[in-house]
C-alpha cells in the first residue's frame, strides 16, 4: 500500500499531433494542459490551445499541413473551423469517422506513453508532469516509434 497526500484531483490532458512526410522523418508535437481541481480553472484544453498546436506544427515544419481531426467536441467548434478557413493556403483539415481510434497514429503514441508510465508513482501533479513531459520526449526523439504508430493503423502517406 502506498499512502500519498493531498485530494487527487487533478489531472493532466495531452493534446498531440503526429506529421508525417514521404522521404522525411516523422514528427510528433503536443501540448499538456494541467487541470489542479480549482474552482473557476478549465478543466481541458480550449479551442484556441488546439489552434496554438496546429501553428506551432506549421512553423516548425514550414509545410503545408492536412490535419485529421476526430470528432472531439472542441475540435468542431466553429473558431477552429473559422480558422481553418482564414488559413486555407497552408490548412486543410479532415474529420476522421466518428470513433476510429485504429486509423489514428496518435493512439499509437498514447498506447506508447501508457506502456512508459505505467509502474511509476507520482507523488504529486508536479511529478506525475514532470514524468509524463519525460516518456513524451523520448518518444518524440525516436522516430522509428512513431512510424510504427502509423505502421499499426495500416494506412500509407503518399505524395500527391
């Protein structure tokens, strides 16, 4: 038994996006967005944080993107798709099938994280942040996991 302290309820949400080029190393990016149980603090990611990672994937790729959704609630939010348009040149974005967890790279990475962390304690949010920032480096910095993930969804990048 192991005894910690505090009220557990907090959390941590990650939002990420794996990019994918033919003939160029895959990319993972993500955002972490810590909920510490205040009242009045949002409890997830917004609509503008998702906005944040889509920019961020353009400037560090200077690529054009194509950008696969699910059907997250927040990502049909009409700022996002107002977005998209105003940045239409560089932004295309497709909705993936309702619940389609196998078609999605990102799953992999998630499964990946999962398997990491899976026998450490945190003691606390700061360290549970901390530990989860640590096994999402090194997943980003080994690029032969994430084209697994893109591996086990069967789905190929061709270019067009």
């Amino acid at each position: 038994m192991v005894r910690v302290r505090g009220r557990g309820n907090g959390r941590v949400n990650i939002a990420g996006a794996v990019c994918y080029r033919p003939g160029s190393r895959p990319h993972f990016f993500y955002r972490l967005h810590v909920y510490h149980g205040r009242k009045g603090e949002p409890k997830t990611f917004a609509w503008h944080e998702y906005r944040d990672l889509i920019i961020t994937a353009h400037q560090q790729l200077n690529a054009p993107l194509v950008w696969c959704w699910d059907n997250l609630n927040v990502h049909l939010a009409k700022d996002l798709a107002a977005f998209a348009e105003e940045h239409a040149d560089w932004l295309r974005i497709f909705q993936m099938p309702s619940y389609a967890p196998e078609l999605n790279p990102a799953e992999g990475v998630w499964s990946l994280l999962k398997r990491a962390i899976a026998n450490f304690v945190a003691p606390d949010l700061s360290g549970l942040v901390r530990i989860v920032k640590r096994k999402l480096k090194k997943i980003q910095f080994r690029p032969h996991l994430i084209d697994g993930c893109l591996a086990g969804t069967g789905l190929i990048i061709e270019p067009w």
